[in-house]
C-alpha cells in the first residue's frame, strides 16, 4: 500500500509541476492582453500586486508554506509602492487641468480649421516657387484667404464652447 500511495503522491506531484508550466504562461499571455487593453495604466501596482499574488498561488501548490512565507515578504515591500503610487496618481490628477469633450459639431468645424491650414501651407510653398511678382501674389492672397478662414472657425468653436 505504501508503494501505491508514493507512486500516487509522485503522480500528482508531476501532475502539478506540468500544470503549472504549462498555466503560468497562459496566464501571462492573457493578463498581458488585460493590461495593453486598459485604457488607462493608472494604478499599475495594483496590477502588479494581482498578478503577483496569482504566481504565488502557483507556487502554492508545490509548498503553500512556502507562498505564505514569500507572500508576506511581497506585501511588506509592495504595499509601501502601491501606496505611493495610488498618492502620486492623486497629486498628477489634482494638479493636470482637466479638459472637456467638444461637441461634434466642433470637431467638423477643426477639421475645416485643419485642412485650410494644409492649404495654406501649400500656397505659401507655391508663392515660394512662384517665378513673377504676378504669381507670388496670388498665391499670398489665397494663403491670406486660408488664414481668414482659419479664424473663423477657430472663433466659430470658441462660440460654440461658450453655449455650452
């Protein structure tokens, strides 16, 4: 009977070290994704403790002691960095201005904004390459016309963001 219990406690043994090789990395690989599809990294450390705390119980099934041992090691010199971190998170959002969404309509109306300044840029660049006084004009006067433009929808968002 002792034979049979060692060759069955070998067993299980094998069972769980090919279980943790092969789940350790599936774990990570998926975590991975978790992490890059979170909008925002705040609080990094947390995610960290997570997944640390998820090895350990990995490792828990080889020695549960063990883990407990490196647990209480891991949380003495983590709970110090998430603590900090959680504080500078703080500090950064208090002191970084917050911005509002526009509205749709000024969203189309930067885009005009934007594609004027293309054109401008490329009027001015022809003016540059323009051989005759007569050419040279014409192409400032229609950057001058894009930079009007320009204006006018800047100051068109700005009324925009005022009637909100």
């Amino acid at each position: 009977m002792d034979r049979f219990i060692n060759q069955l406690d070998a067993n299980l043994q094998t069972a769980i070290v090919v279980f943790i090789v092969i789940g350790a990395p599936v774990f990570g690989y998926f975590y991975n994704r978790l992490m890059d599809s979170l909008d925002e990294h705040e609080h990094m450390s947390l995610y960290v403790a997570i997944g640390v705390v998820i090895t350990l119980a990995f490792g828990a099934l080889i020695s549960w002691k063990a883990s407990i041992l490196l647990l209480s090691i891991f949380a003495l010199t983590g709970l110090p960095m998430i603590f900090g971190e959680y504080r500078r998170t703080e500090r950064k959002r208090k002191t970084a201005p917050r911005r509002k969404r526009l509205p749709y309509a000024a969203n189309g109306i930067l885009d005009e904004a934007k594609m004027a300044t293309s054109e401008t840029h490329r009027l001015i660049g022809k003016a540059l390459q323009a051989n005759t006084n007569e050419e040279i004009y014409k192409h400032l006067a229609s950057a001058s016309h894009e930079l009007t433009t320009i204006t006018e929808k800047l100051s068109e968002v700005k009324r925009i963001q005022m009637e909100k």
